[in-house]
C-alpha cells in the first residue's frame, strides 16, 4: 500500500486528529489490503503464502469488526456503510 493512501485512509477515518489505532482506522487499513491481496491471488492462483496471509487479514478485520458490532453498534454500521462490506 502506497503511504499516500494509507495516510487519506487515516485522514478519511480518524475519529480525531492524531487518530491512527481506532477500530475504524484498522478496519479500513485492513480492508484495503485484503482488496490488494485478492487482485494479486486472482492472477496467482497457486501463490499459498500470500493465500494464508490474506486469510489472516480477513480473520483480524473479521474480529475488529466483531468488536464493533457487540460494543458500539453505531460504529460497526458506519465502517459496514462506508466501506461497503455487507450487502
């Protein structure tokens, strides 16, 4: 990830200004890799270490986002709504 757009994604999501370990903030950095990582394996198809990290970013942001959605719900539906995650 480009340090342009990791710092917009912290901007973007900052509940303040030096903001950069809120939930939000990791949900969105985490969601950003996954996107990259899932472009990557749909042209390696048999790159197994990338799978497994990818799987394991899914697994983090899975459980930041459960965090959200049994602590503060308001939050959870506004990461979900931003950033497109649930249908």
């Amino acid at each position: 990830m480009l340090a342009e757009k990791k710092i917009e994604l912290i901007k973007k999501f900052a509940m303040h200004g030096s903001d950069t370990g809120s939930s939000e903030v990791q949900i969105a950095l985490l969601s950003e890799r996954v996107g990259e990582l899932t472009e990557h394996m749909k042209g390696n198809p048999n790159d197994h270490h990338s799978r497994r990290g990818l799987l394991k970013l899914v697994s983090r942001r899975r459980r930041l986002l459960n965090y959200l959605k049994n602590n503060e719900f308001d939050r959870y539906k506004n990461i979900v709504s931003q950033l497109g995650l649930r249908k």
